[in-house]
C-alpha cells in the first residue's frame, strides 16, 4: 500500500469514531508538529492564560485512543484550558498528553482522580503534576557564533523564545552552550522537537539540544554571581566569557572599529555601556549595546574588564572590548 493509505488503514475505527464526536460537539482540534491540540484557550474563554500548577501530564495511554474518550474524561473533573495529544505520524498517539485546567484546584483533583486509573481493562494510566519546564540547553556551539546570530535563527525555526544566553561550554574546549528561554512549555518542547528534528547547524557544528538541567543551571547562576573565584585566579568559569588580555594593539581597536564601518559605508558605531557589578578583585561587569546604522540589528551583551588603574570606571575599557567582539564576529580582527 502507499504509504497514505497505509497510515490510513491503521486504526480506521477510532479515528472514524473521533471525527463523528469531533463533528456532533463542535470541538475543534488542530494538529501542528506532531502534537493535536483542543483549546488554549477554548471557545468561550474569557482573559488570560491559567497560571503555573495547571498543567497534568497523563503518561501510559494506549495508542489507539483519541480525544472523544480523553477529553469528557478529564473534563469531568474541571474546566479544560487546552488538551494535547502527541502524535505518531500514522495517526495513533505516541502514549502521553497534556491537560491543562483553568485552576490548580482542578488541575489536583485530577491527579486525584485519574492517577492509576484504567481508562481500560488492565490498562492503567499515569497522572501526575507536569513540570512545565521552559528552558533548553544547547551543547557544542561554535565559540564564533554570536548571540545575535543564534537568536535570529531560533526566532526562523521556532516560536516564544524570550532569550537566549551564551556561556562557554562546561563540556566541550573551545565551544559554546546556550541557555534558552521560551514563553511556555508548550513552545519550548516544540522548539526541542524542531531543533532536535532538524538536525541543525551553526557555524558547522552540530547542537546538542534538551532540557535545562537544574544543577547546570545553578552552576551557571553561580559562575554569573561569583566571577572574580576562576576568572581571576585563570581558572575556568562557565558564566564569565575569557577576556583577551590587553595589547598596546587594543587601544587602536575603536579606531579600526569605526575605519571599517566608514569604509563599509555602515555608518559610526554608537557605544552604551552600563555598569552591573564591580568585585573586591577589580573586575567590572558592564552591559554594552553597539549600535551601527547600518546594520539592521545591534550588538549587545555582557562583558567583564579589569580596572585599568585607580579613578578609571571602565567605560572605556568596556567599549574596547565589545568593539574586539564585533570585529572578531566581522572576520577583522
């Protein structure tokens, strides 16, 4: 058979039997990217979505059951902000959904309710909280890929990202991890699915993606707070990018700068910086924003420099460094 009639031959009766309930009450479902969805928000849905401890995960389903059984299930219980289903792409479900309520009460009773249950003859499903991560690590990438750069692609290929972050890689030499922040946990397990699907590249390098581990994390939270412990002492700290150590070269960096824009006929760089923190060591952390008009999209990020002797802020020594960053991500230095 080819391949459409087989997909549709496979559990021909559950699926007629979903589109006549789908048809008799109405219910719109929607399937994008291997998942179906009903709701989110639902007909009738008045203000925003439902806040965090909402969301159920239901584990163990059997494959050949669909939303005409799930959703009055669940429903019994509470008011439905949205249901998925994940799919297989013959048409049966991959064994797991998501139920979000428009409470958290309801969201419990649930979990009460339907955890264990048999939605069949020996066939007992798992119901539990979900843990509504919202955050990806990305492994492996080039240490030439700039934040900006990142960004615009996952902005191409994927939907809800709020930020991205770069640090260097606890894993890999001479490389990049980024963390990656979506809007819901929705977007962020399609944005896995996608990335991870798609096999990706940037600069050449193959990413590793998947959920932000919470240690990784804190370990990356603790190298932002307390740079001064590896950064001076030359050790490794994954939340403090290496600055390049100071060359009589660098103080001819901002004149390079801006003979390359002029040159280009991009336009002259303009340079806001910010001071964050400064430590006992001498380091400073300032937020830097370059913007060069002609260039759709400014640079910004976060750099660490030391004081260049007493009564110096910074500024200036911040501005050389971002401009060395935008001339190494230009190919000009």
């Amino acid at each position: 058979l080819p391949p459409q009639m087989w997909t549709n031959s496979i559990n021909q009766a559950n699926k007629m039997a979903l589109l006549a309930w789908a048809k008799e009450t109405g219910i719109n479902l929607v399937q994008i990217n291997g998942q179906r969805r009903y709701g989110g928000p639902p007909p009738g849905w008045v203000g925003g979505p439902p806040p965090a401890g909402t969301e159920v995960f239901i584990g163990k389903l059997p494959q050949d059951m669909y939303e005409n059984t799930l959703i009055p299930l669940f429903q019994s219980v509470g008011k439905l902000y949205e249901f998925r289903l994940m799919m297989t792409f013959s048409g049966l479900n991959r064994g797991f959904a998501y139920a979000k309520y428009s409470n958290r009460r309801s969201a419990k009773e649930a979990i009460a309710a339907f955890n264990n249950f048999e939605v069949r003859e020996g066939c007992a499903i798992v119901v539990c909280k979900s843990t509504e991560k919202c955050e990806l690590s990305v492994d492996g990438l080039a240490t030439s890929v700039s934040r900006q750069e990142l960004e615009a692609v996952l902005r191409r290929v994927t939907e809800g990202v709020l930020s991205v972050t770069l640090y260097a890689s606890p894993c890999q030499k001479r490389a990049q991890l980024a963390v990656l922040k979506y809007s819901s946990h929705q977007a962020a397990a399609m944005a896995k699915k996608t990335l991870m699907e798609g096999n990706m590249r940037l600069g050449g390098v193959e990413m590793r993606v998947d959920w932000l581990n919470p240690d990784l994390k804190q370990k990356l939270q603790l190298c932002e707070e307390k740079p001064s412990s590896s950064q001076v002492q030359g050790g490794k700290c994954l939340g403090v990018p290496k600055q390049a150590p100071l060359s009589p070269v660098l103080h001819n960096v901002l004149d390079h700068l801006n003979t390359l824009c002029r040159r280009q006929y991009l336009g002259t760089p303009v340079f806001l910086t910010k001071r964050i923190q400064a430590n006992p060591n001498g380091w400073l952390q300032f937020w830097c924003r370059v913007v060069i008009p002609g260039c759709p999209v400014p640079f910004s990020g976060f750099t660490w420099v030391r004081q260049d002797g007493p009564g110096r802020s910074g500024h200036e020594e911040a501005k050389v460094a971002v401009a060395l960053q935008i001339l190494r991500m230009l190919g000009e230095s």
